[in-house]
C-alpha cells in the first residue's frame, strides 16, 4: 500500500516545485532567448528615434533636439542631404563612414517601397588593427524643401555572453535564497493553517469513538472555524439521534410488548377456559395481532426508504373515493369508542394521480395521531378535503390538544415525541409522522399542520389534480 505524506511535506513540495518551475522557467527564456530580446528592443529603439527625427526636421532648435534624442537613447544620428551632412552625439559609427557606404545606404533605402530601410549586420571597424564592430543602422528618406534629406540612426551590438553568465551566478544565489524562503514560508503556513486541521482531525477521531466533548479549536481562519462549527454541530446531532434511538428502542419494545402479552392472555385463556372462546375475546387478539402487524411494517418501510429510498406505484383514482374508503376504516371504530368521525368532501370530486397504498398509510397516520393524542370526553375528528387555488388539500382535524409553536417545526423527525412520556396507541406505531413525512416529499406534495395548545390540530396535504 502506497504511504502517505503528511499536510506539511506535501506543502513544502508542492510550493518548492512552484518555485523550481519559476525560477527554471526565468532562466530558460533569459538564457536562451535574451539576445533576441535583446536585438528587437534595439531595432525599435533606432526605429523610433530614426522616426521622430525626421519628423522634426526644420525646427529652428533642430540640432539641440536631434543631440538629446542621441545622448538619451545611446545612438548615434546623421542627417545627409546635398549641402550638408551632419552627425551627432559625438564619435560614432555614422562619423566615420565615407561617401561610398553612404551612397550605398541611400541607393538601398530609396529602393525600399516605404523609403525606409534597417540593416541589421552592419559590420564596422575603426582601425585596420581592431576587429569589425557589428552595428545596426536605420535610414529612412524624406523631402524637406523639395531637397531629399536622409536620416541615419546607428547602434552598437554589445556582445551578452558576459552577462549571460552573471545572470547565471544570479539566479544559482536567488534560487538557494528562495528555496530557504520557501521552506520557512510553508512551515509559517503549516503553523497557521494545518495545526488546527490536526486537531479538529484528532477531534473528529474522538466523535467515532463517542468521546468528543465540542472542543472549538482556536483558530483565525475562518474556514477552519466553520469546520470546527459543522464538526460541534454532527456531535450535538448524533448525540440526539443516539438518545432519540434508545428512547425508539424503548418505544417500539413497549408497543411489541403490549399486543404480545394480550395476544398471549387472551390466547392462553381461551385454551384454559373454553367458556371464555368468544367472539370478543378473538377479536381483541385479532386486533392486537393487527396492531403489531402495523409496527411491524412501519419499521419495515423506514428501513426501506433509509437504504433504498420510496418507491412509488402511481395510479388513477378519484379523491373522494380514497377518502371514503379511509374513512370507513375508522367509522366503527370510533362509533365504539363515542368518537365524532365525520367526513367533509369536495363536490368538484378530482382525478388524482398517486400511489394509493402510500397515501391511505399517510392518512392512516394522520388519523392515529388524532386518536392518540385527545383525551377530552367529547373527541370530534373530521376527515376532509377542500379546494385551494389549483390544488386540493386533504387534511385530518380533531380537537385534542393541539401542539405548542416550539414543537411544530420538529414533529415530522423520526426520534422526535411531544410528549415524552410514552403511550400506547390505539392503532399504529408512534413513528408514523416522520413515515408520512418521507412518503409526502417522495410524491412532491406540499404538507404542514395547523394547530393551536388545548383547542385542535389539522394536519394536512396538497395533492393537485390529473391535467
């Protein structure tokens, strides 16, 4: 297995490599294309002052102008015309040519198209005992007062391999300088940055093991803070979901529990007194069967859609008939118990497109949570449908005891009880709301509930008709 580097040597690498590419990338161009830099920028510089000359020729302070150009740009100037042939900034090459190489340079320039011309290997030489010094040379001809005038521009062509070579022993010393500087920065940035990452990291290590107590690590980057932040945060929630899961735990062994043991007495009893073999006393341990039958599914589809998320089986249906089927469900039921269940029905009567199990489940668990939670002598439950702009919106009221404001964002989790002391439900498994919850946002559906402390609850859905 590959073995891996810690932030800080990986710091260090990547910004030595940035500076070896740097100072590599400098020198190559330098070394290698300085002398071509070099030429071009002296070409432009004759060329522009070979320009500006002639165009300033016949200014009454012509040779002042003409001697600060030579002196400022290191170039030797001569303008030649038929009277007269001047040179400027001292010695220099134009000085010394004779007639012939002017004549030459003349008949060459007023040859070119635009009566300009550079000649870029120029050889010079001063003495017949000293080499010839390779110079460049711009003309370029005008006419000033209908006489032709030519204007000469030269320079000298320093040879660079002497500093070449002391840019080479520049960049050895830059390259150790900023190779050191480079080291001391990545370990300046390590300090800063990666020692909070290490701790927040050997905090995150405490979190797996369940022993992270929140620690905020101290930190001036604003990035880290917010990791630290969001780490606090998944130890504060993951606190809450284990005790939310030992408080289920408790919860669904109570609701086993509960049918098990009626199914059992009653069972039991019925084999050890055969008087006692009624109907009544079958229908109670069908109806717990029932019950834990419900618990049992509900978990099963929990833990479906927690790994494979809902899958829906769209059908037709007309909404009146779905809540009609529902509310027969219960009408016995609460007849029994002195329940006033009444059902309210739109007259448009819509086609709907839903997946009917999944809705009816919905419902279900609307209507188990308005019996679980009333206790008044005189409960009332209404299952009902009305007409909002261009959706119908199905709702459960009962006239229990309401949810307080500070509960009602937190109903729909799944660990999440009102009231924390446990009840035995009348139908259901007390895990139906977050159930709903998820089969609700797997159809798109808009839901909510309405709700006010010791008068009544509507919780409801907005289901929008087939087009």
């Amino acid at each position: 297995m590959k073995k891996k580097t810690s932030l800080r040597l990986q710091l260090i690498g990547i910004l030595l490599g940035f500076v070896v590419l740097l100072m590599g990338t400098v020198y190559f161009v330098q070394t290698t294309f300085l002398d071509d830099f070099y030429r071009i920028n002296k070409i432009k510089s004759i060329e522009s002052v070979g320009k500006s000359v002639a165009e300033q020729i016949g200014d009454s302070d012509f040779e002042d102008i003409v001697e600060r150009a030579g002196m400022t740009n290191e170039v030797c100037i001569r303008v030649v015309s038929n009277n007269s042939a001047y040179s400027y900034t001292g010695a220099c090459t134009l000085r010394g040519l004779d007639n012939s190489i002017i004549n030459l340079i003349a008949q060459e320039t007023m040859e070119s198209a635009d009566g300009e011309k550079l000649f870029d290997d120029f050889r010079y030489q001063r003495r017949p005992d000293e080499n010839p010094e390779k110079v460049f040379i711009y003309s370029k001809f005008i006419t000033y007062n209908n006489e032709p005038v030519m204007v000469l521009v030269s320079t000298a062509i320093t040879p660079l391999s002497a500093t070449i070579s002391t840019l080479k022993s520049q960049y050895f010393l830059i390259s150790i300088a900023l190779i050191v500087m480079t080291v001391v920065l990545a370990l300046i940035i390590s300090r800063i940055i990666l020692r909070p990452v290490k701790q927040i990291s050997e905090e995150s290590r405490n979190l797996s093991r369940g022993e992270y107590d929140g620690t905020r690590v101290r930190t001036d980057s604003r990035e880290m803070s917010d990791l630290n932040e969001t780490l606090i945060r998944a130890n504060e929630d993951i606190q809450k979901a284990d005790k939310a899961k030992k408080e289920l735990l408790g919860n669904v062994s109570h609701d086993l529990r509960t049918p098990l043991t009626m199914i059992v007495g009653y069972g039991e009893m019925i084999r050890d007194l055969p008087e006692e073999n009624t109907e009544e006393n079958l229908n109670v341990i069908i109806e717990e069967a029932k019950r834990l039958s419900t618990l049992v599914d509900d978990l099963i589809d929990i833990s479906k859609i927690d790994t494979a998320g809902v899958e829906l089986n769209k059908e037709d249906i007309r909404l009146n008939a779905l809540l009609e089927d529902v509310y027969h469900q219960y009408q016995k039921y609460c007849e029994s118990q002195n329940i006033d269940f009444s059902l309210k029905l739109s007259e448009d009567d819509p086609l709907v497109n839903i997946d009917i199990k999944r809705i009816k489940q919905i419902l279900y668990n609307f209507i188990n949570n308005s019996l679980n939670y009333n206790s008044k002598k005189k409960q009332k439950i209404i299952l009902g449908t009305e007409k909002m702009d261009d959706v119908y919106r199905v709702y459960v009221y009962d006239n229990g005891e309401g949810i307080e404001a500070k509960d009602i964002q937190n109903i729909w989790d799944r660990y999440y009880k009102v009231d924390k002391e446990h009840r035995r439900h009348h139908i259901g498994s007390g895990i139906g709301l977050s159930l709903s919850r998820d089969l609700l946002n797997a159809h798109g559906l808009n839901y909510g509930v309405e709700s006010e402390p010791k008068k009544y609850s509507r919780f409801y859905f907005d289901i929008p008709e087939k087009q």
